[in-house]
C-alpha cells in the first residue's frame, strides 16, 4: 500500500439508465451495445494509461505520474479527447447496422446515446485486494462526485483546476469554466469542453412495401420457385426404379 501521484479518468455514458429501462422488452439489446460502446472507448487508452475497473455504464482508468514525467497528462488528456471519436464511430456503426436489420427499440434509438468524461489528477492510495489493483482516497471520491453536476449538456469533457494548471495545451476551444459544489468536499474547479460533434445522420426511412419492391419480389420468387423445381426434377430422374 502505497501513496502515489495518480491521473484519474472516468468515461460516462449519457442516458443509460434511461435507455436500459426504457428498453426493458429489448434489454439484451440494450446492453450489448452498451457493453460495445463502452470496449470502443476503452481500447483507445494507452500507456500508462489502463483501465482500472469497468463501472455498468463507465470505465474507470488510473495512470500513475512520476514528477519527471512531463507532458504525460498532456499525453493522457489528448487519449481522453480519442474516446469521444471512437464512441461516436461506434455508435454510427451500430445504428447502420440497425437499418434493415434489428428494428427494437433499444437498437432503433442508440443514436440518443452521449459520452462524458472526467479527468482529475491527485494522491491515491494504492492497494492490492486480492487480485485487483485497487484506488483510494480523496481524488478518487471526488471523481466520481462529480458525475452529479450542474452542467446542462449531456456530452462533455471536464478537467479539474488540478489538471489544467499542469498541461502545456488546452485540449479543444470550446470550454468555459465552473465552480460545482461537491457534496463534502467543498468548491471544486473546473474546466468544461465541449469536443467538436460529429453529427450522426440517420438514414431516410423507405417504404417497408413499394409496387417496385412487390414486383421484385415476385420475380425473385418466381425464379427460386422455378430453380427449386428444376433440382427436384433432377433427383427424381436420378432415383433409382
């Protein structure tokens, strides 16, 4: 057990709760992506960045910092940024797929779906329990306090004074900053970016039936129906008297 300078990263899925309990007829569904969504992120992280523990709809990553280790919070800061890209490309992935595909609601809605991030750095205690690598202490409560916030977007990318204060370069221009109220740990500052959007364009919806498509199909019927009389004809002709 050991006290240690540690980055702290926590990515958040916007809307999970909502999603899984809405979709409670398609919660097989509604959690594979999810679970998908959440693997996209999380194989973007990079030494000596690693995933500390996956959290139902976050993943919780640690880094430990030595103090001659300069520019590795830049180098962290700039693997967070990648994680809003690979969620959103996950994302575009799995509602193509939906097109014509799986028409449940969880499948048909996933688009709802935003990404948040934390990113903190502080002393943790480290510890082995059993197996796991585990971290404690006050940055590690504060963290994920500050899920509950007062911020009124549902994707984001929040930085503490802690990190900002240590980074060479701002890591995207939209940003502003608050102060939130963080039960028990008093006033915390912050910085909020709002990482530039890749909109995701969700297809015209066809028809499901069109005269063409109802000719098509018939002409495809017919030709199968006319193959599959054709072999069987063939077996008869082969079969011995």
């Amino acid at each position: 057990m050991k006290l240690q300078k540690t980055a702290l990263v926590l990515a958040d899925i916007s809307g999970y709760t909502r999603f899984v309990l809405f979709h409670k007829l398609s919660i097989l569904h509604a959690e594979q992506i999810i679970t998908e969504l959440i693997e996209a992120v999380a194989e973007q992280a990079r030494f000596p960045l690693r995933l500390n523990k996956l959290q139902g709809d976050a993943a919780f990553f640690v880094a430990a910092i030595d103090e001659d280790d300069e520019g590795a919070l830049d180098d962290i800061v700039t693997q967070v940024g990648s994680f809003f890209d690979a969620f959103r490309e996950k994302r575009a992935a799995q509602f193509r797929g939906t097109i014509g595909g799986c028409r449940c609601s969880a499948c048909q809605t996933v688009e709802n779906l935003t990404l948040k991030a934390f990113v903190h750095v502080g002393e943790v205690v480290q510890k082995k329990v059993g197996d796991f690598d585990e971290v404690a202490g006050e940055s590690v409560i504060l963290i994920h306090r500050l899920l509950k916030n007062s911020i009124e977007e549902r994707e984001y990318l929040v930085l503490t004074d802690d990190v900002v204060k240590e980074i060479t370069a701002d890591p995207f221009t939209n940003k502003r900053r608050l102060v939130e109220m963080v039960d028990d740990l008093g006033e915390v500052g912050i910085m909020v970016y709002q990482p530039q959007s890749s909109r995701l364009t969700r297809p015209a919806k066809q028809p499901l039936l069109t005269i063409e498509g109802i000719k098509t199909a018939i002409v495809y019927s017919s030709r199968a129906f006319a193959q599959l009389l054709t072999r069987n004809a063939r077996v008869f002709q082969n079969m011995p008297q």
